[in-house]
C-alpha cells in the first residue's frame, strides 16, 4: 500500500532523511529530468537540504506503507516539492518517482493531489517547467490538465489557472486536518497542516477521484 502524505517545511523534517536518500537513488538521467541540468549527488544533496527548509516549499510525499515488503530499498518512493509565491499567488511543482516504482500512477496522484490543494491554499496559477526531452513529465502534466508549449533552447513548460476552493471545502480540509493533529480546540491553518495518508481523506468526503 502507498500513501500520500502532505507536508509543510516544519512537518517534513522528520522525512529528511528518507527524502535525500530517494534523491541519492535516482540516476544521473532522473536527475537531470528533475532539476533541468546536470549535477552531482553532493550537489543535489545540499540543494534539497536547504530547499526542505525554506517554508515556500510545500512536499508531497508517496509513502510505502508496508515497511516489511517495500517496493524499494527507500520509504520514499515519490516526492513532489511545490514551491509557492504568495506574492503572484502561483506556484510552480516538480516531481520524482524511483524507478522501480514508476508506472504505477504514483506520480500522477502526487500531482492530483498538489493541483487540488493549490486551489484550497487560494494560489491562482499551477506551472511546471522542465526539459523538452522529459516525456513522461510532459504526458503527466497534460494527463492532470496543463496544457505544455514547447519554449526553445531544449525547454518546455507550461501552466494552469486553478478553481478557487469554495468555503465549504477549504473548512471541511481545515476541520478534519486539524482533527488529525489533534487540534481539537479550532481549524488548522491551510498552509501550515500536514496530515498523515490525506489522499483518502480527501477522496472519502468525495475531493478527489
């Protein structure tokens, strides 16, 4: 079983090391799709540390739920980070899954899930960016309905305006986000939750498909 886990730049520390490690596994291929250029493991290293601290970043974690029959030798099989600027209201994601655990629409629900959240966290406009030769990326991005243009110099990119959540909605994610926390005592902030497997969450009230 795989869970999708959201969290913030405070929740996600306890995922530290599993999140470098699903970094350290991928080739020098994944890489390059993932990041738009080469570098080495120290680099991508010390470039998603700095990143998990940065509270522009929100994280979408594909989780093995079954410690004892892992897919892989890694708990974290998928990781979307999306980062946020409040201040244009849009964001802009980008995605990897292990390769042994691809083909399994793992990174379609991470993107799913991030693109519904978008909209609850009242940003406008959903981007992804990445190298023109990154075929499943590009299918991805379309599949969840992001539109991708070509952009010249091996580049490709492209973006999609979100439907503002409505109130009943962004309550219900708050009420029983904060229940999970045990935040008994009123709603979690939007941005600032994190809840464990919130894929079923949201799909048991009907959110997601």
């Amino acid at each position: 079983m795989i869970s999708l886990l959201s969290l913030d730049y405070v929740s996600v520390q306890r995922y530290k090391s599993e999140i470098v490690k699903h970094f350290d596994l991928l080739s020098t291929d994944d890489i390059y799709n993932r990041f738009g250029r080469h570098m080495n493991v120290e680099s991508v290293v010390q470039q998603v540390s700095q990143q998990l601290g940065d509270s522009r970043n929100r994280w979408y974690l594909a989780v093995s739920a079954d410690l004892t029959n892992l897919m892989t030798e890694s708990l974290v099989l998928g990781v979307l980070q999306m980062s946020v600027d409040t201040k244009h209201s849009d964001a802009e994601i980008g995605i990897s899954v292990l390769p042994e655990a691809r083909r399994n629409g793992i990174g379609k629900r991470l993107l799913k899930l991030a693109k519904m959240e978008a909209g609850i966290f009242g940003l406008k406009t959903l981007m992804v960016h990445m190298v023109s030769s990154n075929r499943a990326m590009r299918g991805l991005a379309q599949e969840v309905g992001i539109p991708v243009k070509f952009m010249g110099m091996g580049e490709a990119g492209g973006e999609c305006q979100l439907e503002p959540a409505t109130p009943s909605v962004t309550e219900l994610w708050a009420y029983y986000t904060g229940q999970f926390l045990g935040r008994i005592d009123g709603y979690a902030k939007p941005y600032g939750a994190s809840v464990g497997d919130i894929e079923s969450l949201y799909k048991r009230f009907g959110l997601l498909s």
